[in-house]
C-alpha cells in the first residue's frame, strides 16, 4: 500500500472532520490546511474555530478511522488539517 501524497491526506484529514463535526456547511476543498482548527489559536480566523469538545471528536474520529490513539504528547498535531495529516502519515508509516 503506498502512502498518500500530503494533499490527499489533508483532503481525507478535512472529510474526517467534517463528517464527524456534522459541519455540513463546509467543503472540504475549501478548507485552508494550514489555519488553526480551534478558535482560541486562531486570531485572523482563517480556521473551522472548534472548541474543546470538538477536539474529543476529532481524537474519537481518528481513533475509529486510523485505529490510533493520541498520546499526551501527540495532542500539539491537533493544531491544524496539515499537522493531522503528518501525525498520521508519520504514524500509519511506521505501521507499513
């Protein structure tokens, strides 16, 4: 199994969120990659401005989807869809 480019793990990073956020509003295309996910980091907002329990959504999100868990020290990829995506790609290689 080859790994994705960083492009179309963003794009499947985005999709995830959206459909686990229900934010039926958002296409994924459109989503800046780099923004910061959450409101409180976020002071041009660029981003999707989530909050905290959205966090817990995306870490459930990725758990089901990837079968990977979030260790205290990997919450800082959280920040956006592209450091989402290098976590996984990081991970998921390290796996193959």
């Amino acid at each position: 199994m080859s790994m994705m480019s960083m492009e179309q793990r963003c794009l499947e990073v985005a999709e995830m969120i959206i459909d686990a956020l229900g934010l039926d509003d958002v296409n994924a295309k459109e989503v800046n990659y780099d923004a910061p996910l959450f409101a409180s980091q976020d002071e041009l907002g660029e981003g999707l401005e989530l909050d905290s329990v959205d966090a817990l959504e995306i870490v459930v999100a990725i758990k089901s989807k990837y079968d990977l868990k979030l260790a205290d020290g990997d919450k800082k990829a959280l920040h956006s869809v592209k450091t989402i995506a290098e976590f996984l790609n990081s991970k998921l290689d390290e796996v193959m």
